[in-house]
C-alpha cells in the first residue's frame, strides 16, 4: 500500500501530499479526543482509551454521545484518506 505522489512540483501532487498529512493529523486529533472524552468519563476509561486501542471501540459503543466528537474527526481522516487512495492509485 504505497501512494505515489510522483513530482510534488505539480499542484494536484502537493495537494495530495497536504491532504495525506491532514489526514494523519485527524488521527491523531481523535485519538487525543477520545483519551479526553474516556478521562471524564472514568479514571478507567481513560487509561484504556490511552494504552489498549481496542477499548476506545468498546467506549464508542457503551459512551455513543461522549464519543461523537471524536469519531465525527475520526470519519473525516478516514474519507479524506480513502479519497487519496482512490485518486492517487497506481
């Protein structure tokens, strides 16, 4: 799974470059969130949300509304990142 920017001199290269690190940074962002969101939920949660990765699906499904914020980040680095997928393929 590799995406080929090609020259980043051309505009719609640099544009995809710019959108695969803004997609990186919604990741990133949402996982912050969802740390957060665990802490004020519970000492508990937070902990799990921080060092075991799979709690953070159990917290979106037993939390929906305090976890709303950061999946609503969550989908949009996904879709920004399918949508690089499926134009910069080979």
């Amino acid at each position: 799974m590799n995406l080929d920017f090609g020259d980043i001199s051309q505009p719609g290269n640099l544009l995809g470059l710019v959108s695969m690190y803004i997609a990186w940074l919604a990741f990133v962002v949402a996982g912050i969130l969802f740390v957060v969101q665990g802490f004020r939920v519970h000492f508990c949660w937070g902990l799990a949300n921080l060092f075991i990765w799979p709690c953070v699906i159990a917290f979106a499904i037993l939390y929906p509304r305090e976890s709303k914020k950061p999946l609503i980040v969550f989908g949009f680095g996904l879709t920004l990142l399918l949508c690089l997928f499926y134009f910069f393929r080979h």
